[in-house]
C-alpha cells in the first residue's frame, strides 16, 4: 500500500468495512462507495498496490479469472440481472480495481457506455444514487454467494 494512492486509503479505512463482501489474502470485492452509482455495483482491487494487470505475480494472475468469474456470478444473482459489464480504466486511481456494474436492460440509460454517463450523473447529483439498505442488501447477498462458491 502506498500513502498516495486512494485505492490503499480505503483498504485502510476501517469506515467502508460494511462495504467489503468478499476478500482474501490478495482480493477484496467491495461495494462501490456513496453515492453509488446503483446497488450492486461492485469493484475487485488487489490488496497489494498494483498499477495494472500487466503488473501481477504470478499468483494474482493465475486467481484473477477465477476470482473476477465468481464476483461476477455472485453479483449477477444477487442483484438478479442477466449480465455484469467490467471495466478497468486505471487512471482516477493506478490500483488495479475492476468496476463490475450489473446490467439491467429494464434500466434505460445503463446499456454498454451509457453506463459512464449513468455513472457521472449521479456523481454531480443529476440521478438519485442508489439507497443505502438496497447496497446492504446487495452487499450481503454477493457476500453469502462469493462464500458459498468461492475457496481461495
């Protein structure tokens, strides 16, 4: 962890632990953090300060797939939509974290890149960000989910 990076203040501020569904020796699966975008929507950061993918050892490598598959599955049946989009830009914060957003077709305004301006709307207060007891909700069914099928 690294005192400039805001992925790694997280990880160390004990304020987001109701966030954290999932986490492992080099995984933590969290909730996005208010205002969220829309319950369910989650991020998969290493623990350790990783710039990008390229940038794994080889066990980080080798768990990645099988860690982001299972988040994915765990997200998609806890929120009930048919498809989870990920997206791992690296630029607001040079920590690997993957954005895995539900996708909900019955959400207009939420279809492929749509989800950017989704996103940014609720950052400057254009859309209602998601109610807390909905990412409760979410973050305690993908916990029970990761938990069930996941062994790391």
């Amino acid at each position: 962890m690294t005192s400039a990076c805001g992925v790694c203040e997280i990880h160390r501020n004990s304020g987001f632990a109701d966030l954290v569904a999932w986490e492992s020796e080099r995984w933590i699966l969290r909730h996005h953090a208010s205002p969220a975008p829309m319950a369910g929507w989650f991020l998969l950061d290493t623990k350790r300060h990783v710039p990008s993918a390229a940038d794994f050892h080889a066990d980080e490598e080798g768990e990645f797939a099988v860690v982001l598959g299972a988040a994915m599955r765990a997200i998609r049946s806890a929120v009930d939509v048919p498809r989870v989009y990920v997206i791992m830009y690296g630029e607001g914060a040079q920590h690997l974290h993957a954005h895995l957003i539900p996708r909900d077709p019955s959400q207009v305004g939420t279809a492929a890149w749509e989800v950017a301006d989704w996103y940014r709307a609720v950052e400057t207060g254009k859309r209602t960000p998601a109610q807390a007891s909905d990412i409760a909700r979410a973050v305690k069914r993908v916990s029970d989910g990761m938990r069930s099928t996941l062994r790391l």
